[in-house]
C-alpha cells in the first residue's frame, strides 16, 4: 500500500533561485518583474512557490494571485479590477488593508449590481464594460483624487460609438461623472488607488506580488501590466508572473526591468536529485522513470510513486496510471486517485456525491486528505485540484477503460451540481446575482454534456438564452465554457455548430460590429437542416440578437 507522500523538497533551478535570492534581496532591486515560462508540466508554478518562501525569508510581504487559487468555477472571466480585490483582501488579511481602493471598489461592485438587476437596463452592460476594459485605458497615479482626464476620455452620448446605447442610459441612471467613470472604466479609476496604496506601505515594508496561470488572463489584464511602467511604481514593490507564454505587449513594456526565464524539463543532474529524494536507487528503474516521463517533472513525480522493479518502458499513459494503481493496493485509494479527477476541482462532497449511499468505506473526506498530500495536487478556492497534465491522462483512461461507467459518473456529478442551482429555467433576479448558484449552474452545464449531451441539451439551451437576457457577464463565461475542448468534444456537430454561430454572433455584438443578425441565423438554419427541437432554439436567439442590435441602431 502506498501511504500518504509528504511533499519532497524543492528540486533543481538552481541558476534561477540564486539569481532570484540575489535579487531580491538588493536596495534598489536591479530587477522589478521575474518571469517564469515554459511548456506545461515543467514546474512553473513550484519555481513560483519557491521564489515566493525565499521573498518571506527575506522579510518580504508576499501575495499571490491565480486563476485556480481564488476562482471555483468552471469557467470564469478574469479582469483587473477583480484581480486587485483578490489581492487586496489578502493584504488586509495580512495588516495592510488597502482603504482608498476598497472603499471605491465597494461602490464599483454596489452600483454595477444594481445596474445588472435594473429591468430598464438595455441589454449589454457585458459588452460595454469590457470594451473599455479591451481599450486598457489607463490613468497614471498622479491623477488620484482628481479624474478629469478620465471623465474626459470617456465615451458621450453620441451616435459614433456602439456603446451609446449604455452611455445614455447610465447619463441618466447616474448623473454624476464619477461615477459613470467607475462603471465605464473600472480599470483606469482603481487601478491609481490601488497603486497608490500599495505605494504607501512600501515605504515601511517591501511587497512581492506573485501572479499565476497568466494564460488565463482577463482581456485587460496583459494591458494592466504592460501600463505599470506608466505610474510611479516603488522600487519595493516587485513582481513575479509564470505561465506558459507572456503576452507579447507585456514582454515590450516591462523588458528593460524584467528578468524572464523559460524553463525545460530536468536536466539529467535534476532528475537525479528528484529520484535520490524519491529513495529510488534501482538504477534500471530509474533510466525508465526518466526515459518514460521525457524528464517532464510533473510525470516524474507520478511515476516515481510506484517504485517497483518493473524497469521497461511505459509505452502509453494508460500504462502509466496502471502501474500507480497497482501500487496503490488499496481498492478506496485506488478509487478515490480517479474519481477526483472527474471534476474540474474535487472535495469531499464531490467524491461523496460519485459513489452510492451505501458504500460507507468509502471515507471521502479521509481520502481528499490523503490526495492533498500528493505532489501534483494543488490547492484550490473549491478544494483541491490535479495538475493538468495528471488529470488529462487520468480522465483520458477511465474513458478508455469503461465509457458507460465514465458517463455515467459525469452523470452523477451534474445530478449534484443541479441541486446547487434550483429553477434553473426561471431563476429569479437574486439567483442570476448569487455566485455559488452561477458556479453550480456552469458546473452542471459541464458535467451534463459530457455525459449525455442531447437529454442535457435543453436545459442548457434555455439557460443560455435566459442568461442572454437576465445576466450578459454569466452568459458571456457559459459561452466561453460552451465553446472549451472538453465540452466541444463531446457534443454533436449541429450542436457545435450552434455553439459556433452564437458565440461569433455574441461577440461581435459586444464588439460592436454585428452585421446581418437574421442573415446569419437563416444561413445556419439552411446549411445544418436542424430538427424541430434546434430550430426553436435558432429562432430564440435570432430574436434575442435582433432586439439587442435594433435597440443599439436606435441609440
């Protein structure tokens, strides 16, 4: 049986952590942004971590930020202004509360759900925050308090923009500039007073600001960082970022100031360490670890669980996972090492809910306990979750194993997501604002169509035409979510093709360049000859995009 594993030390990048200890530890520091990138699996996230303990050796105030970490959603859009919350309530969790910025950023998020939930709202408020958020229009600090030159720049109720539909209906919703500012631009009027805070402490304490999974980034985010030179940013305040790629306008901006390393999977020196730590001293079993794994860090970890004297080479992932399974020996290990994989972030309840009631040795909060343990299982706001890497393969062999069962536990998981999201047809106002019942809701759109997309497929069409109407920010994530691989694989081509046509068609609306609504529509209907069920659903959304663009050309 294979107990739990304690987490080894940190292995190899030895260059990177010395230059990174050296670094940090200057006054004035020689570089203000360390850049982590390469392919996935390398350990991009562990090199983050570890820069982040040696900054807290050295006496420096570490926040960090990722997707994964502060999002349980399925899908969920990232932008810069929630980014800044997210680390701002984690530098008051640590003595340092961010007044200025909070207290406008409260009113942000008073004023924008009120404007969600107005009924005489037009439809788009999607569409016109993050246009000006695509703008990465950015005010430099020495604006604070005053924001004329934000007033200034934004959009009048004119006919030359397509948001002059939100812009006289927000003229007369809020008569003050101000505050049609921090609707309008969030971005451009908190970004100065959370800088301007931040600024303030590093006087007496200097600050690490570590970002993860860039690659998830909101639309404005690249911008928020590539504008930072343009405000007068302490020296005491530095920046780490890792992901596979940095946007390329971030990589102009910052180059002068950034140090950027992209990292490759484990030299042989490193691989070695990794398995000496490992207690692995078969010299034949490790060549196949190495060999097998492609010196891919992630991969080596995995296998270095098994730790048998079976030295051939594993030819295929499936090959991989049996061997972990059979050293497992334990029947609920074995189990529970799956299932989590099955959702996008496991805990307890979610494992709980993949088994029958009647199966009471199954102990699923004992055993979350024991995955968090393993070296590819990362913390997440819902739980836990596995490396990308691991999980793919993992999923990739219960569907190869057994189909019928593979979707028979997504059906599972989608029945328990429903609960979460009662009325899902006729939610009331105060369900399209909840979080958690939007969290649900994506998750159970997730799960449902992997599992059996035509009997689903209904209620997720009703959802998204609901949400088109009743919420754009949540139908602009249940597009996104819509049009993922995972989901995208398993739907049918009339199904995908919808998908397709809808998003193009949402976007460009919030684009502003929506052509032809009826056109588009009436093409897709003769091409794809849709049953009687797809055809209603065509004929909603003709009619949601119409009203919309007409209510824009009048405006």
């Amino acid at each position: 049986m294979l107990t739990a594993t304690e987490r080894v030390g940190f292995v190899g990048r030895s260059l990177e952590l010395l230059t990174f200890r050296q670094t940090i530890a200057q006054e004035p520091a020689r570089y203000l942004v360390f850049a982590i990138t390469g392919n996935e699996g390398v350990g991009k996230t562990t090199l983050l971590n570890e820069y982040a303990a040696l900054a807290r050796d050295a006496g420096v105030l570490v926040v960090h930020w990722g997707a994964a970490r502060y999002v349980p959603t399925v899908g969920y859009q990232q932008s810069a202004p929630l980014m800044m919350h997210q680390l701002a309530v984690q530098l008051r969790d640590q003595g340092l509360p961010l007044k200025r910025f909070e207290q406008r950023y409260e009113l942000y998020q008073q004023q924008r759900h009120a404007i969600e939930n107005d009924p005489e709202a037009p439809l788009g408020l999607a569409a016109l925050i993050e246009q000006t958020l695509r703008r990465g229009v950015v005010i430099a600090a020495d604006l604070v308090p005053g924001l004329h030159d934000v007033i200034a720049s934004m959009p009048q109720s004119s006919h030359d923009t397509p948001a002059a539909v939100w812009v006289h209906y927000l003229e007369q919703k809020l008569p003050d500039p101000h505050s049609r500012a921090l609707i309008q631009l969030p971005s451009a009027t908190l970004t100065p007073l959370f800088l301007a805070d931040l600024n303030d402490y590093a006087q007496k304490q200097r600050l690490l600001l570590c970002f993860d999974d860039i690659e998830t980034l909101g639309d404005d985010l690249p911008t928020w960082f590539a504008n930072l030179p343009d405000y007068q940013l302490s020296t005491r305040i530095q920046i780490a970022l890792a992901g596979q790629t940095l946007p390329d306008v971030v990589v102009q901006r910052l180059r002068s100031v950034m140090l950027l390393n992209r990292i490759a999977p484990f030299t042989q020196g490193e691989a070695e360490h990794l398995l000496d730590m490992y207690a692995i001293p078969d010299p034949r079993y490790r060549k196949a670890i190495c060999e097998t794994a492609e010196y891919l860090p992630v991969l080596m970890t995995w296998l270095a669980l098994v730790k048998d004297q079976e030295t051939e080479r594993w030819s295929r992932p499936g090959d991989m996972v049996d061997r972990v399974l059979r050293r497992l020996g334990d029947p609920e290990q074995q189990r529970a090492l799956l299932l989590a994989a099955l959702p996008s972030s496991f805990n307890a309840e979610r494992l709980a809910a993949l088994v029958s009631d009647s199966e009471t040795s199954f102990d699923s909060a004992a055993l979350c306990a024991w995955l968090a343990t393993l070296p590819f299982v990362s913390p997440h706001a819902d739980g836990w979750q596995y490396h990308p890497v691991i999980r793919r393969m993992l999923l990739r062999y219960q569907h190869n194993q057994d189909k019928q069962a593979y979707y028979e536990r997504h059906r599972r998981l989608a029945r328990y997501e429903r609960q979460g999201c009662p009325n899902l047809g006729s939610a009331g106002a105060d369900r399209w604002a909840d979080a958690q019942w939007q969290q649900s809701a994506l998750a159970f759109v997730y799960h449902g169509l992997i599992a059996d997309p035509r009997h689903y497929w209904p209620d997720v069409m009703g959802l998204l035409a609901r949400a088109l109407w009743e919420r754009q920010s949540f139908a602009s994530v249940l597009i996104d979510l819509l049009e993922s691989e995972g989901v995208q694989s398993e739907l049918p081509r009339a199904f995908q093709t919808l998908i397709h046509v809808v998003n193009q068609q949402w976007r460009s609306l919030q684009e502003g360049t929506a052509s032809n609504v009826f056109a588009i529509f009436d093409d897709l209907r003769d091409v794809i000859s849709p049953p009687p069920h797809i055809r209603s659903y065509l004929l909603s959304f003709r009619a949601v995009f119409a009203v919309a663009t007409a209510t824009a050309k009048r405006c």
